[in-house]
C-alpha cells in the first residue's frame, strides 16, 4: 500500500524532463524566437549624425570645451524631426541573453507546462485506475505554479514600481489595493442569491468538521476562527491579488488598442475582443441570475426543463474557462508585437515636437522596449497561468469532473470510504516499520480531509477564480478608459 506509488515516479521523470529536456527545447523561447515577432534596432550615433546633416568627422559634429585641462565632451544633438525609419528584426536566441527578466519568464512557462503535463497524466491516471489512498500529488504542481506566480513573479514586478522615485506607480498600486480591499469586502457581503460561490456553507462545514475534529481530540473549541476573521483575511489577500494585478490589466488594455490597430482581418479583431473581454465571461459564470437561474429555470413558458443539470453546468464553466485561458495564450504574439511596436510609435511622436534631443535619450527611448519585453510577457502570462491551475485545483479540491454528463458518484462533496476504513484498521503484529509508517501518514491525511472538505475548496477556490478574474477585468477596463480617453495621440 503506497500513499503516491506511480504518482512520484511521474513527479521524478518530469524533475528529470525539467532538468535535462527543457533548457534544449522551451516553449517559452519558442513563443519569442519562433520568428513572428520583430523588434526595432536603436540607431547608431553615425547613422544618426548621417541623418542630422553633420559630418563624419567628429571634431566638426561637436563641440568640445576645456576645464581644468580636460576635455569635456557635449553630446552630440540632433533635431526631432529627423527622418528617422527603424530597421526591424527578428527575435533571436541571443537576444534573449539581454532581456531583463528572461530567466523568471522562461522558468515560468516551462514549470507552468511541466506542471500542466504531470496534472493531465495524474487525472488520466486517477481515471484508468481509479486508486483510493493515493494523495493527488498534481495538486502539489498547481500549489507551486501559483506560489512561483504570485509570490516571485508579480510580487517582484511590483516591488520593483515601488523602487520607482518620483513616480506615480507606487500611488497607483497602493490606491487600487485600497479599492480592492474595500471592493472584496462588499463582495463579501453579497447572499449567494446573486453570487453563488459557496462560501458560506463551505465555511459552516469546516467549522463544524473542525469542531468534530477537536471534540474526538478531548478539546473543547468553537471553531478555528470566526467567520469574521476569515472574511477579512480573504479581504487583505485580495487586496494583494488586486494590486499585483494593476499593471498587468494597464498594458494588457494599451496592448490590446495597439493591436486592434495592427490586424485588418476581421477574424483577429473579433478574437482579439473575446480575448479582452474573456474575465468579463469568467465573472458572469458566477453570476447567478444571468447564468445559473436562466439554464436552471429558463423562460420557455408556463412548463420550465433546464437546459442541464447543475454537475454538468459545473463542468462546462470549467471548460470554458479554460478554452479562454488557450484563446489568451494563442493571442500571446500579437500582444507582444503590438508592444513591440510601441519604439516606432515613439520615434513618430517625436517627429511631431520641435527642438532638439541627444542621440543617447534617442536610442534609450527605443531599445528599453525591446529590453523589457519579459516583463510585458510575464505581465500577460502571470494572470494567465493563475486563472488556469486555480482552475485546475477547483477541478481536483472541489471533486468535479471532466466530463459534461458526470456521474453522481464523482460529483459527491464528501469521501468518506476508503481512508476511514484504513484509519480503523488495525496493523498486524508482523508489518513492518514501512507500514506502520504509511498507516500513520494516511490516518493523518484521512483527518484533513475530513476537515479540509470539497465543499470548503469549492467555495474559496471559485471565489478565488472568479476574482483573479474580476480584477484583471477591472484594471484592463480601467486601461482602457485611460489610454483612450486620458492621453493624447
């Protein structure tokens, strides 16, 4: 009797693949240097000292002055209206080598895809073999792809705009933290007759489990914590979440602007309209009178047949969010290359301005958008990836199941068969330290289960989806209202 038995050998291959396969074939190298996507080369000083009118010989294209013996240097200046066309190319391997934050990008979609991998063979695994006391170690994979996401990528994006002196980035995160707190807040308090989350009877059965729990312990206890205190910690998470995802939903709503501009086919347009509007269709899921109560109850006069049950509505709001979640990634490039982009666009103000700038702003001003294109990416990718194994843990914690007409028995919140048998069961006097050491481990996890119950993950992890979803919504909304209205052309 194994407590993960094939489960780790698959976890071993997989550290193995992570290891040795990966750093030679990426898919994150390859949704960069695969081609499609051109970046604008910054200018030389004799390019632009051609294009200026001056002279190649540098005594004459500047003036040098003395002091204290030395010569000090005045950088070289040229008017704004220069006919300046960058030249473009493609995204390169080498490249790479000079993007900030290009080793946290890629660690990100390979782990992302290695943890995708091991949860598609784990949940084919648990289907085929259908094994009782086994822990479901993809649910491990999906815990650390949302820590490295949360806690290492956005949370070190987002320090970084805090070490921004005499900006507004710090104000803007603090400010939408703020509004996301008092936002959750409110959501918090809203009947499940509008917002059908579960937290409520989640929260009503672990206490009560907690409860049973302590009283089998000898302890007298009313509960692990209030429900309060629970409301308010769920308040203070996501306000974090709210204000790590700020300036994602802000470029995602330039992006978006700039490549609507970019695609002439009508196809792209509408695809790139669902793709914005994507955590607008993850929020109505959960919204009950637009979702559930028409598909439960729908108005087809005096005689209402739902359209389905509710274990398969469960399971198509699944799907969709996911098919959503592919449609984000396969819109990835051309984000990328409306941002890319964004170097053209600068040089084409500046010829507008009168005056002069110096060659070194010039080509600062255009190569630091090809230089921080991993942080674009990560800012489109992070959002991406927690909607999409917070998803995956709503699947697995919350016992749903893939298919659109599920069986009853895989839809029931409570297991209650195989772990407390083992729990009774005595060892015999001849097993060995191994079993009684397995014995241990899943007695303990019997009893976390019993606390920790599917109804209690349905109810935090929906809610948890649905407001990654609504506050990537919120911001890109918010974006979009800024850089349409709020800043000239």
């Amino acid at each position: 009797m194994g407590v993960i038995g094939v489960q780790l050998v698959v976890t071993m291959v997989m550290a193995s693949i992570i290891q040795k396969i990966i750093p030679h074939y990426s898919l994150a190298r390859w949704l960069l240097c695969s081609g499609s996507l051109r970046w604008y080369q910054h200018p030389t000083e004799e390019e632009l000292r051609i294009l200026a009118g001056k002279q190649q010989k540098g005594s004459k294209g500047r003036k040098d002055r003395k002091y204290n013996g030395h010569i000090e240097n005045k950088p070289l200046t040229i008017p704004k209206d220069i006919d300046l066309h960058l030249e473009t190319k493609s995204v390169t391997e080498m490249d790479t080598l000079a993007l900030h934050y290009f080793p946290e990008y890629q660690w990100l979609v390979d782990f992302t895809v290695a943890a995708t991998v091991v949860y598609l063979v784990t949940e084919a695994y648990y289907s085929w073999m259908k094994p009782l006391q086994e822990m479901n170690i993809s649910i491990v994979w999906c815990l650390l792809v949302l820590a490295f996401a949360i806690s290492k990528i956005l949370f070190s994006l987002t320090t970084h705009y805090f070490r921004v002196e005499d900006a507004g980035e710090r104000s803007l995160c603090v400010t939408f933290g703020f509004f996301f707190f008092v936002k959750a807040m409110a959501i918090l308090i809203v009947t499940e007759n509008y917002l059908e989350f579960g937290l409520e009877s989640g929260f009503s059965n672990f206490s009560e489990s907690a409860v049973q729990f302590f009283e089998k312990q000898g302890l007298e206890s009313r509960g692990p914590v209030s429900k309060l205190t629970f409301k308010l910690f769920l308040a203070v998470l996501c306000s974090l979440i709210g204000a790590f995802l700020t300036f994602p939903g802000l470029r995602l709503a330039q992006m978006h602007l700039d490549a609507l501009s970019l695609a002439p086919e009508k196809i792209t347009q509408t695809l790139l309209h669902i793709n914005f509007l994507s955590p607008l269709l993850m929020v109505l899921l959960w919204v009950k009178p637009i979702t559930k109560d028409y598909i439960m109850n729908p108005p087809l006069g005096k005689e209402t047949v739902p359209l389905m049950s509710e274990a398969t509505f469960d399971t198509v709001r699944l799907w969709i969010i996911i098919l959503l979640c592919a449609l984000r990634l396969a819109m990835m490039r051309s984000h990328l290359q409306a941002y890319l982009n964004l170097a053209q666009k600068c040089v084409d103000k500046m010829k507008k301005e009168v005056g002069r700038i110096s060659t070194v702003e010039l080509q600062k001003m255009v190569a630091r958008v090809f230089y921080y294109l991993c942080v674009i990416a990560l800012q489109y990718v992070a959002p991406l990836v927690m909607l999409l194994h917070m998803t995956l843990l709503l699947k697995t914690l919350g016992n749903y199941s893939w298919g659109i007409y599920p069986d009853s028995s895989s839809n029931s919140l409570m297991d209650n068969s195989p772990l407390r048998d083992s729990v009774n069961s005595e060892p015999s006097p001849d097993d060995g330290k191994m079993q009684l050491t397995v014995l241990e481990l899943t007695m303990a996890l019997g009893s976390l289960k019993n606390i920790f119950t599917p109804l209690l993950f349905r109810g935090l992890l929906s809610f948890l989806t649905w407001w990654i979803a609504a506050c990537l919504f919120s911001t890109s909304l918010f974006g979009l209202f800024y850089h349409q209205y709020l800043t000239t052309a």
